[in-house]
C-alpha cells in the first residue's frame, strides 16, 4: 500500500535512525577502495556497510572483503537496477544511502543526511550535486552553472509545482526505508539510464524529495570521457523528460564506461 505525505508526514522520529551505506559495484576495483573509506571516514559513522557485487570478474570483491566492517553480497545477474534492489533487501538501516562506486563523501555528508531526515519526517529521499575530481575547468564550470540554476528550478517545477516527479541523481543519494518499501522497491525492468528519475518519480508520490547544494559529493567523469559532454547531457536531458512524461527511459542500452575508460590506480 503507498505511503501518504500525511502518514510520512507524522511517522515517529524519536529514535535515531539506523543507516546502511549500500555501493553497488561491476568491476570497480579501481574506483572501490576510496569510496569505502571515504564512507568510513564519516563523523556519523554508518551502522551497516553494504558492498553489492555484481558480478564482477576483478578483483571487486576481494577488495571489499579485506576493508573491516563491510559486508559483501554477491548479486550474478547483471545490472545496477538488479543490485540496487538486492541491496535493498539486504540492507537493516531505516535510511539508504546508495552510492555509486566512483562516488567520493565529503566530511560531515552522513551527518548531514541524518539531520535532514530527523527534522523533516515528510522527507522520503534526498539527493544533491556533484563535484569532479578527473574532469577539465569548463566541464566543471559547466556542472556547477547546471546545479546552481537549471537543476533547482527545475526540481521547483516537476516536484513543488506540478508533482510529477524530481531531479534526483543516482550517483549518491538517500532513501527512507519504509517509502521505499511503499513504492514497491526499484524497478528492476530498467536497464540502466533513467533509473535514478523514475525512482524519483515515484518517491515523489508519497513525500517530499529535496534536491540539496550543500556539501557535494566526488565523483569521476568517466562517462563524459567515454561519450563526450554533448552526447552526455543529451543522453541525461532526454531520459530525464521521457520518464516523467511517459514512465519509461528512452534508452535502453548504455556505454559500460568502466571497459572504455581507465580509471585513477
């Protein structure tokens, strides 16, 4: 049954809330280790660390075993999708934090998280913008333009005006527990582009998603080095409106950056 805004809105917040750290990975020996730590470095130390391999054939999931308080779940079928939700299921945290394996917190980004969520019970799913630590001054300078105009206003529009939907990016965001639940979990029918807009899409039905500026998380470019930044932005811009207008992605097959770009050693 879906979760109201009204009953989001009044559901119990005295407890401290537990939060799972759920990094879906395929191959990501190279990108692994630093987003672990960086999670690990947190002032507000998660309580359950959760690496979802994906059927890598690297070193994956040797690397994830060796780092003391993360837990392993393998996942065989290939797929973020699939392995978001098998995290999912895996995870105890009543806030689900997902990162991307290239994703890098910043100091303080957990804590940051947990007080949102604590002052805003309504609040179902939070996400925010991005930095890039392997990317040249204009890209940047272009990223920063996107998250300090269009993207706020556009959130504004689709979420608080016409509630159709949100901008909300895969790469690092954070979920509450029970409105996942409420919306069935993710739609592991999609292949891979659009699944972060459908996911808020749907959160959107039963509260409040909040875009945030504060505290952006690292990331790598490696998809704009594999595609180019024109054929990145077109790729994001039209998945993003297909999803909200018709409830599907419009692309159904994707670059595996991870194969076309070497990463940082």
């Amino acid at each position: 049954m879906a979760l109201s805004p009204q009953h989001a809105a009044s559901a119990p917040a005295a407890e401290p809330a537990r939060i799972s750290v759920v990094v879906c990975a395929y191959n990501e020996e190279r990108y692994l280790k630093a987003c672990l730590h960086s999670v690990l470095a947190q002032s507000r130390q998660p309580d359950q660390v959760l690496v979802v391999n994906n059927a890598s054939t690297d070193g994956t999931r040797r690397i994830a075993e060796r780092i003391e308080g993360v837990e392993v779940i393998d996942e065989w079928r290939r797929g973020l999708v699939r392995a978001r939700e098998t995290g999912r299921r895996h995870a105890t945290g009543d806030l689900l934090v997902y990162l991307d394996a290239d994703s890098r917190l910043p100091l303080g980004w957990l804590e940051m998280v947990e007080r949102a969520f604590r002052r805003r019970p309504g609040l179902v799913g939070l996400s925010g913008a991005f930095r890039f630590y392997d990317w040249d001054c204009w890209g940047r300078f272009l990223v920063w333009l996107y998250d300090s105009t269009v993207a706020p206003l556009t959130h504004g529009l689709v979420h608080h005006v016409l509630g159709i939907g949100a901008v909300f990016y895969g790469g690092a965001f954070c979920v509450r527990r029970q409105a996942l639940e409420a919306i069935g979990g993710f739609d592991t029918t999609i292949e891979f582009h659009g699944e972060d807009t459908n996911l808020g899409r749907r959160l959107t039905a039963v509260g409040t998603v909040k875009l945030t500026s504060r505290r952006p998380v690292f990331t790598s470019a490696r998809r704009y080095h594999a595609c180019g930044k024109r054929a990145v932005f077109r790729l994001y811009l039209r998945n993003f409106f297909s999803e909200l207008v018709w409830h599907r992605p419009r692309d159904t097959q994707h670059v595996d950056v991870r194969v076309s770009v070497p990463g940082p050693r």
